[in-house]
C-alpha cells in the first residue's frame, strides 16, 4: 500500500511541474467589466492621445487597445488602471482608423469593446524629410534638416558614382533624436554623385526616396603629423604641469585621454600658435575634445581661429595685429543640452566622431593659424584639446 501512495505522490509532482506557471491572481469571477465611457481624441504627428473615464469596477486592472499601425500589423497598447490616459505612437500617413478600448478586471475578464475614430497627423518623418537640403560640401556632401519633436530618425542615403563606366555604390545611415541636424558624407572624389536618401522612423515607417545629383568640392587633409610646427607661445600663457607634449594634438590618436593643456591665472583666452608648412586655403576643421571630460571641464565650447600669411605677424605671440579672423565657432550638443544638464548618449557619439568646422568665403591663403578659446564647457581659464585636423586646398 505504501507502495501505491509513493508512486501516487511523485505522479502529483510530475503533473504539477509540467504545467505552465499562472502570473497574476487566479479568476475569480466571469463577470465582464464595464466599459470606458467619454472618450476624447487627441489626434498628433504620428500618434494618438486618449483620455477617458475608467469605469466605477473595484477589481479593474488596466485598459487596453487594439488597432492596426500604418503597416498593417496588428498591435495592442495596455494602460494602467491607476491613469485615464493613453499614449498610441508609430503611425505613418494621416488616415482615419478604428480602435477598440477594452476594460480588462484582475480575473482577465474583457469588456465589450468600444470603437473609437481616430486620424492621426502625419508623421513627423515627412516634415523632416521636407526640410531635408542636400548640398555640396568639402570633401563630400552635406545633408542638413529639423525635426522639432525631436523624434528617433534614422536617414539612410545611398551614393552612386560612375568609375570606368561601372556604377560604384555607396551606403551611409545617420541617426539623430536632434531639434536640428547636419550630417556629412566625407571622403568622397570631385566628381558627380547621385544621391538617394529615405527617412524612416523606429516603428517601420518611411518616407519616398528623393534623389540629387551633387559633385563634392575638392580639398586635401593637411599634412599635420610632418610639417606643422610649434611657434612662440605668449608670455602670459603657460603650458600645464599634465600636459602631454604640443604634437600630441596631431598624432591621429583621437580617443586616447591625452590632450595637450594650457593653463593660465591671468587674464582669459588662452591661444597658440603654429606654422602649417605651406599656404592653404582653408575648407574645415575637426577639433576632438578630452574624451574622459566631453562637454566639461577645459574642453573649448567658444573659440576662434585667426590666421596670417606674413612670417613675423605669426612670430609675434604677444599681439593680435596683422591677423584675420577666419571664423568663430561654438561646440553643441547634439542634445542641445547646455553645460548644467545631461551629457546623451548622442553627445558622447559625437564628440567621438570629432566635431566639424567649417571655414566659409576663405578668398585669401594662410600660412601660420591662432587658435584662441573665448569660453570652455566649465568656464575656466584653461584649454585642453586632444586632436585638430584642418582641411583645404594649397595656394601655389
């Protein structure tokens, strides 16, 4: 007998553990909820805000909808009983639509649906594409944009070229969550690209293709690594105890934490100054921040770049006279953040990248360049920089 009651025993744990495990409370009851009643509409780019009133139901556990995004795929979005409101994003072109609100109780007892018209706007992935302008640039091409809501956009652009009568293809994508956007392609020949560029949003939307035919403008990358040289420093500037050596700023070595360090008690605007080997006219630049203290601490935030032709104008470290401004800059966050706030993800993939400057309406070449910070992320009177390349073409 005892027998028969072991056998029994084991039978009961192996039946037991071969079922699914329930999460949330066991039904109750089969008593279907109420319904929401007073639902109003907010129809916005892409999405629909609901706002309802929950019913009078002491067991009700959340509101559900069911709907069909732009694709056509069916989708559900739950809120819960502790909110009369409902968020519905990821719809592409404006159409009207039904969902159904359904009131759901703790034994999962599922009310009568109650049909709600929505129309949403459309997406904000139109409007961006819209405002797309893609233009030559130095070196490649430039495509520039807004996008106010500030949304998670991907724009994927494809680059044709001809060479030896073949087509050449070229993928690039760009993703940005900025109110504004400028990105390039770089590294490209002085010859006519076509260019097809789609926006699409994180919930499968897209927008139609559009398509230009754009020629970069040529430029080279200065030779920095051998012919820059160090010229004389102000008197009123030193270079910092934790400095890493002057040619650490063009070592290629862009994510490493070295930079090279001035630090100064009195007065403001640090700069330097150092010969570029021959006259160029400049296109842009690419300044990479200390990669340990992006958007802080010494990084330049406001700077300028003044440049000369003449040998003993850039031999004068005490005087600004005889040069030209070529163009003052600000580093941004791709966040738009200011210095007090959240350093993003973006920011960081940013600054990893290097941030570009452009040189614009350069109708005269330069020889020796002045880089002078006016303000860094921290509001200090120092500078520190990790890496600088310039771009341009050499005036013969």
């Amino acid at each position: 007998m005892k027998r028969y009651i072991n056998i029994l025993i084991v039978s009961l744990i192996l039946f037991t553990s071969c079922k699914e495990d329930f999460i949330g409370q066991f039904p109750v009851d089969s008593v279907a909820p109420l319904q929401v009643t007073n639902v109003q509409v907010s129809n916005l780019p892409g999405t629909v805000k609901l706002k309802y009133q929950l019913p009078d139901e002491p067991d009700l556990l959340y509101v559900k909808a069911i709907y069909k995004n732009s694709l056509g795929v069916s989708k559900e979005v739950r809120a819960s009983v502790f909110s009369n409101l409902m968020e519905i994003k990821g719809f592409g072109r404006s159409i009207k639509a039904t969902i159904q609100l359904i009131s759901v109780d703790r034994s999962q007892n599922e009310s009568a649906p109650v049909d709600v018209v929505i129309e949403p706007l459309d997406s904000p992935i139109y409007s961006i594409l819209d405002s797309m302008k893609v233009n030559e640039a130095f070196g490649g091409i430039r495509f520039e944009t807004v996008n106010p809501l500030a949304v998670q956009i991907i724009a994927n652009v494809i680059l044709e070229k001809t060479v030896d009568g073949k087509p050449v293809i070229q993928t690039d994508a760009f993703y940005f969550s900025s109110p504004t956007f400028r990105g390039y392609v770089r590294g490209l020949d002085s010859i006519p690209y076509n260019v097809s560029l789609v926006i699409r949003d994180v919930y499968g939307n897209s927008t139609d293709t559009i398509h230009a035919t754009k020629k970069p403008l040529y430029e080279i990358k200065l030779p920095a690594k051998t012919e820059f040289k160090q010229m004389p420093m102000s008197v009123l500037y030193k270079e910092s105890n934790w400095t890493s050596p002057w040619a650490c700023m063009w070592d290629g070595k862009t994510l490493e934490d070295v930079a090279y360090y001035l630090h100064i008690d009195n007065p403001p605007y640090p700069y330097f100054t150092f010969d570029i080997g021959r006259s160029y006219i400049l296109s842009r630049m690419k300044v990479w921040q200390r990669q340990t203290q992006v958007y802080t601490l010494h990084n330049p935030r406001f700077f300028e770049i003044w440049g000369t032709n003449d040998l003993a104008t850039g031999q004068n470290a005490e005087s600004f006279d005889g040069w030209k401004l070529l163009g003052k800059f600000q580093s941004i966050k791709p966040s738009g953040n200011d210095e007090n706030t959240t350093i993003t993800a973006d920011d960081k993939a940013w600054a990893k990248a290097g941030e570009e400057f452009e040189f614009i309406g350069m109708d005269a070449p330069v020889r020796y360049i002045r880089f002078k910070s006016i303000q860094n992320w921290t509001r200090t009177n120092a500078l520190h920089i990790a890496e600088l390349e310039f771009y341009g073409n050499e005036k013969k």
